[in-house]
C-alpha cells in the first residue's frame, strides 16, 4: 500500500552497497502515464500561473534590490557579512525562479520563459540558463542512472561499482564522501559559474553571445560593487560567505531528492512512470519548507510534470499518490532531517567500496 507519509527506505536503499540497484518491477505500458497525465490535464494543474509568478518575482527582486542597497548604505563595516547570508539566500531564490523558466513552467511560449531565465539566471546570479537547461533536461530524462544522468557522475559516487572505480584524490573523496558532503556544498556556486562559463566557450548553446555577455555583466557588477564599498580584505570575505552559502543552499534543496533512491543502470528499461518515481523522494511540505525549498520538495510530481507550476505541485500530490497506490508503485515521502540522514547513509555505504573493497 504506498501512503503519503514516509515509507522508510526507498526501494534498493538497503542494497546500496551492491554495484547498481535497479527497479525489480517489470517495463510495462505506457498508457499507465498517459492515464495519469490527462486526470492531471482535466483539474487544469498544467494550466500557466502568470499571476504567482508575477508576485513571486516581484517579491524576490524587491529582495535583490534591498540586498545591493544594504551593501551601499552599510559601507565598510564587518556587519556586511550579514548582508552576504542575505544575498545568498536571494539568489538561491532567484535560482528556483530560473530552474522553473527553465522547465517553461511560467510562460506558454518558449521565448518568455528563456528571457526570464536570462534574467534570473545569466543576469542575477551568474549561471547560464543555456547550459543549465541542458544539463538538466539530461537528468529529467535519466534521473539516478549511471552513464546518463550528469547529477550522479560528479565529484560523489552514488553505487559501490563507481566507487571501486576510484583511484587518487578521488579515491579518497569517495571513501569519506558522506563526511564531505556538506563541506563540499560551499564550493558548488564556483562550480555553477564554471560550468557556465566553460559552456558559452564550448558548448554549441543557443545565443552564446547574450550567454556570454551577461554572465560577464553579473561577473563585473557583483565584483565593482564589494570592490568598490568594502576594503579588499572585507570585499574578499563578503565573497567567500555569499557565495560559499549560495552554493551550499543549493546543494542542501537538491541533496534529498535522489540521494538514496534508486540508483539505475545504463541500460535499465524500466518505464517513464516507475523510473521517475521509483529514484526520487518528496520532502513532507509545508508554507516554510515550500517556500524554502523552491517547490522542488514535491520532486516526484515534478519529475512527472517538468512544466507543472511550481504551485500545482502540492495539489498534484494526492492525485500522484492515490495513482500509484493503484499500480503498487512505491512513494516514497520523509521528513527533511530524515532525507538528508537517508542521503549521508547511501553515501557511506557505497563509499565503503573505495579502492575495490569494502572498508571493516
């Protein structure tokens, strides 16, 4: 019987230690999803919400604003450094705002939802929408699997096989990736930049050039601005914690989401339905942990519906559920603390297998 609440471990979470964990249950048919889908179509939950996005952008760019405008009122004083959390957290918002343009979750057409990502991506805060919608896309269409999906072949080893594999430095990191984890989260706003950077020089990316230009604008402003108000020490710090903590929120909103969940081979044949449910977990929402999370605590629906508003995921929920209470498709749904001790726990175990061989 799958429920709403949390169902423990996902499936394959205790054979995690094994190389890859693929789904048990059987490829079946496709008119499962399309079945699904067209309940979803007829309460209108992929219909546009340009009104919350309206208030939610106005909202969050009010934010921006206040942010850069404490810097200059405050001037050179240690008490930035408070603005800097401020900041990062503004920017993690301006960054759901931007994965959601990305999906097309906020205009009809193609062209608005790319500018609006050119703003709140490029612009604001410094990753490009281009690359980032590719990237993405990838990991929508093989979520969790080994060779496809580009968030489970970084810098972690999400199954003992790729973790045998490690030699060197990244032997190491795989071995004591579960300690590492969080402290590798405040580098991952460079490691954003970077890629998007790299992308506009390499990647064959629609408009290269815009691309390029406002992720240099974004690049000069938010230097001139600590440059230009602080000392360089206290420039350098307002830097640090800024984008340490960006990159550190965004890591801890995506950590629960398939870290521990079913983790899928290359060639695995399971369908749409079961391969989107069956690797992702909901985090049990609320209007905080909503809004703290961007939406993406609903990643099952979301992984369902890319283009759902953010605001229909909460009630797409129940209907998700009780369709897969009648196939006997698992849902899995935990509390925050207890998706991130699931997460930290699948990486020890895979970790063990650093090297070729499991540590005692």
């Amino acid at each position: 019987m799958v429920t709403g609440t949390s169902t423990g471990p996902a499936p394959g979470f205790a054979a995690a230690s094994s190389a890859r964990v693929s789904s048990p249950l059987p490829s079946v048919r496709g008119s499962e999803y399309a079945v699904l889908m067209r309940r979803v179509r007829q309460a209108g939950l992929l219909d546009r919400r340009v009104r919350y996005y309206a208030w939610k952008s106005a909202i969050t760019a009010g934010a921006f604003v206040a942010g850069w405008a404490a810097l200059f009122l405050l001037g050179d004083s240690w008490w930035q450094l408070a603005v800097a959390v401020f900041l990062a957290a503004v920017f993690a918002q301006l960054a759901f705002l931007g994965h959601d343009a990305g999906h097309r979750q906020i205009f009809a057409g193609r062209r608005g939802n790319y500018l609006f990502g050119l703003i709140a991506g490029n612009l604001a805060t410094g990753v490009s929408i281009g690359w980032w919608t590719s990237n993405h896309n990838r990991h929508h269409a093989h979520p969790n699997t080994e060779g496809a999906d580009p968030d489970v072949m970084g810098i972690l080893a999400h199954s003992g096989d790729r973790a045998s594999t490690g030699t060197g430095l990244r032997r190491l990191i795989f071995r004591y990736q579960a300690w590492l984890f969080f402290p590798l989260l405040l580098l991952e706003a460079g490691s954003l930049h970077y890629s998007s950077v790299r992308a506009v020089f390499r990647w064959a990316i629609p408009h290269r050039g815009w691309e390029g230009v406002l992720l240099a604008a974004h690049a000069a402003g938010f230097l001139a601005a600590a440059f230009l108000v602080l000392s360089p020490g206290k420039a350098v710090a307002f830097i640090l914690v800024q984008q340490g903590l960006f990159g550190f929120y965004m890591g801890c909103t995506f950590a629960p989401n398939h870290k521990g969940m079913a983790v899928l081979s290359e060639n695995d044949a399971t369908d749409f339905l079961r391969r989107q449910v069956l690797t992702s977990r909901n985090v049990r929402g609320s209007a905080l942990v909503d809004t703290a999370l961007g939406g993406l605590n609903y990643q099952i629906e979301h992984h369902l519906f890319p283009s759902m508003p953010r605001p229909n995921l909460r009630r797409a929920q129940p209907m998700v559920i009780e369709f897969c209470a009648e196939l006997g498709v698992p849902y899995c749904q935990t509390s925050l603390l207890d998706s991130y001790a699931q997460a930290l726990t699948h990486l020890h175990t895979a970790g063990r297998f650093a090297g070729g061989q499991r540590s005692l």
